[in-house]
C-alpha cells in the first residue's frame, strides 16, 4: 500500500505498508487451505490481481476456496511511520469502509465479485527524524553526583560510545573535547520499519592518562533525562536506556575525584605555625608522587596557594623545592594540633609524609592542609652603577641587607672581594654599620 498525498498522482511520501489477509469464516480456527502458502498480491477492488495492492497468504494461486473471505490481522498496533524532510510521521488505520462507505472490521473479496472499498488512516506528526544527544563530563569536586556552578572544570578525551538496547551494539563512537563536552549530532529516533521509537544507552570510557576512574554517584536511576545537572551514569559508566524525540543536551557524567594542597608561605618568627603579617610566596616548585614516581609539577601562585586536583583513590607524597638561600620551617609544631597552620615538610627532604585519598570518604576526599612554611634570615643584594668603567672612574657598589626575620641579626660576618684593578675608597651606611 502506498500513502498517497491529496495530489492526485503525486507520491509526496515514498512510504510502503504491507498488511496479511487472512481467511475470515474458517470454524474453529482451522486452516481451508492446509497446502504451502505464498504471498499474492491483490488490489483492494480485486479487479486485477497483478497490480500492487494488498499481499495475503493463500495457495500461490488466483481462485479457490481460499479467496472468498478476508479479514485485515497482523498489523502491529496498527501504527506505521515515515519520514518526509526530516519529519517524522505516526500513520495508524482507523477504519475499513465498503463502497457504501459502511465502517467494516473485514474486507469481502468474493469470487469474480468487484468488491470496491476503502482503508481510513490518521496521520500525526511526531517529530525529527534526527535529533542531537550531548552534554559533558565534569569534575564533580564535592562527589554529589550534581554539577555545581563552581565545577567548571571538563574531562577531556573521554570516549563516549551510543548503543542501541535491542541487540546491544555501537551506533556512534565520539569523544570529548578540552572542555569535557560530547555531541552525537545525527541520531536516529524512530526506527522506519517497526514505526516504533529507538531505544539507547550510553557508556563513557575515562581515558587511562587522565588517572581518573571513578564516576559520581547516579544521581536519578532509572531516567536518564530527568534533570539537566545529574550524573547519569553508573558506577561502569553506563547510562539507563532512554528514547529521544527532541534534542537532548543534558545527559552528563561527574567523575570523581579528590585534591591536596594549600600554602607555601614565609615564616617570619620561624616557629613553624602560620601567623598574621606571613605572606605566601610565588614559583616555589612543588611535585607529586605516587608515591614514588613523579605524577605531576604545579608552582605556587602570587599568594603561595597550589593545589593538585583531579586526583583519583590513592597514596601520594607531596615535595616541595626550596628556592636558593631559604630553609624549612620546624615540622609539624604540636604534633598535629595545629593541622591548618603548621609546617607539614620534613626539613631534611621537603616532603610531607604520605596522604591517601579516599573517595568514599569525605573527610578524606580533599585534603587542602598541606603546607610548608620557609624562611631567609637574611638577605644579601649587591648593585654597581656601571658595568664597564673606564681608568681612573669612580664605581660605587650598594650592598643591601634585608633581615626576613622577626629577630635582630647579631654577630653577622659577611666578606665580599673587590675586582682586581678596583681600590676601595670609603663607605657610608645608612642604616646600622658597615
């Protein structure tokens, strides 16, 4: 059967259906016509079997016991469907009329009668043909399963893979972008054949060099499509199935992780504990380990704050390099009382002692008290006005001393030779003596 637009002649659909006649009055169920069946092609008015029309099974012939009555069965939910420009359409029969235009379960098709009728259809609109599905894959610092305004943070290079759920096999493979995001830009949401919509999942693979493995709690099971700032997947990775019928950008995945870090700051009275009036200091060095190979190298920022995220479960050491002239704070002042403002760094090595990260806990999830306090009790600088003089021309040096500390500097010698050629002439010091 084909759809026919209101133009006469004009197929604007391009959309077969096929429907089985079936013998109607046979008692009991029984089969008339117990021989091999075959498809033949009839029209609906019968007047010519060779002409497209409706197939039924009967004897592979045009006459015979079998042909005298008909009933349309066998059209699954009665609901068809095609797609015209990028729209898909739902067609489902409503009725079967005789030429008297009686409404009629069956359909008579008497021998040598021309039995003349008509099938009724109702057409409904019911969306794209094609839609796109996406969102991203973030940072789920606080591990809640829902994306927060301040995760902004993507997972990149995640493989992201579409099934279809009847026979479990890949319909698109994508991956995410610097930012975390994920399109699969042409998906398909009615299946032509069965007029019935398709059923989908999804399953994100983190990439093996990020080091992240775990994924935020499901945040909805069961609806994938429920809220637009979730975390949709299980602990696999693997999406509930799901249907589309619009664009869909809120299918997401939250990974989650874990973080160190805090301060490297100048401990002016070197005590060990960070006080009011201490500054944080800029570009020290500072590497991770796991526990023993180097993970990665962050450096401290303006205000002496660093930080090491994402991290996933595990055992980690935290060193820090000294910058040239500067020692370490006392360890660990009050034995770990004073875990938010002391030293966390062996003075021997620079490194902290070993920090496991567990993401079934929350107090043990990020830890952001990892500090280290460095000193320079004095400070040496030395200028000269000129950099190449010429016989006989005076040079002046200026030496400046700058005490970091909190304590006066008693019993300092500093000695300093002049360049050969150069006569010292006198001095004067602005402040103490020289």
């Amino acid at each position: 059967m084909n759809l026919q637009s209101n133009t006469a002649g004009v197929n604007d659909f391009n959309r077969t259906w096929s429907f089985e006649l079936h013998n109607w009055e046979t008692p009991n169920g029984a089969d008339p016509c117990p021989r091999e069946t075959n498809g033949i092609v009839r029209n609906l008015d019968d007047t010519d079997p060779d002409l497209i029309g409706f197939p039924y099974l009967g004897d592979g012939s045009d006459s015979g016991t079998c042909d005298d009555a008909h009933a349309f069965v066998d059209a699954p939910d009665q609901n068809y469907s095609w797609v015209d420009n990028g729209i898909v359409y739902r067609v489902e029969i409503t009725g079967f009329y005789d030429a008297l235009n009686n409404l009629k379960q069956t359909f008579w098709a008497e021998e040598d009668a021309d039995t003349n009728g008509t099938v009724q259809f109702s057409i409904t609109e019911v969306g794209p043909a094609n839609v796109s599905i996406g969102d991203r894959i973030w940072i789920d610092s606080n591990n809640n399963g829902v994306q927060d305004a301040n995760e902004t943070g993507g997972v990149p290079s995640v493989r992201v893979d579409l099934y279809y759920d009847n026979n479990d096999t890949v319909a698109d493979t994508v991956y995410s972008d610097i930012n975390g995001i994920y399109e699969f830009p042409k998906v398909k949401t009615i299946d032509e054949g069965s007029g019935q919509s398709i059923t989908y999942y999804i399953k994100f693979t983190l990439p093996i060099a990020s080091g992240l493995t775990e994924f935020s709690p499901q945040n909805n099971p069961g609806d994938p499509l429920a809220f637009g700032d979730d975390s949709d997947v299980d602990a696999a990775g693997v999406t509930d199935t799901f249907t589309v019928d619009d664009n869909t950008t809120d299918i997401d995945a939250g990974v989650r992780c874990g973080s160190i870090g805090n301060l490297v700051w100048i401990d002016k009275n070197q005590n060990g504990l960070q006080e009011p009036g201490e500054p944080g200091i800029e570009g020290v060095q500072i590497n991770l380990y796991n526990p023993n190979d180097l993970n990665r190298t962050v450096y401290s920022s303006l205000l002496g704050l660093y930080g090491f995220m994402p991290l996933p479960s595990g055992d980690y050491v935290v060193e820090f390099v000294l910058p040239s002239g500067y020692h370490f704070s006392p360890y660990r002042v009050g034995g770990g009382t004073n875990e938010d403002t002391d030293s966390d760094v062996n003075v021997t090595d620079g490194k902290t002692r070993v920090i496991t990260i567990d993401l079934n806990s929350s107090s043990s999830s990020h830890v952001d008290y990892y500090d280290a306090g460095i000193y320079q009790e004095l400070n040496i600088t030395k200028t000269v006005n000129t950099v190449t003089a010429v016989n006989g021309q005076e040079v002046t040096y200026t030496i400046t001393v700058t005490n970091n500390t909190e304590r006066n500097a008693t019993d300092v010698n500093v000695t300093d030779l002049l360049p050969a050629g150069v006569i010292y002439q006198d001095h004067n010091a602005s402040s103490g003596k020289l």
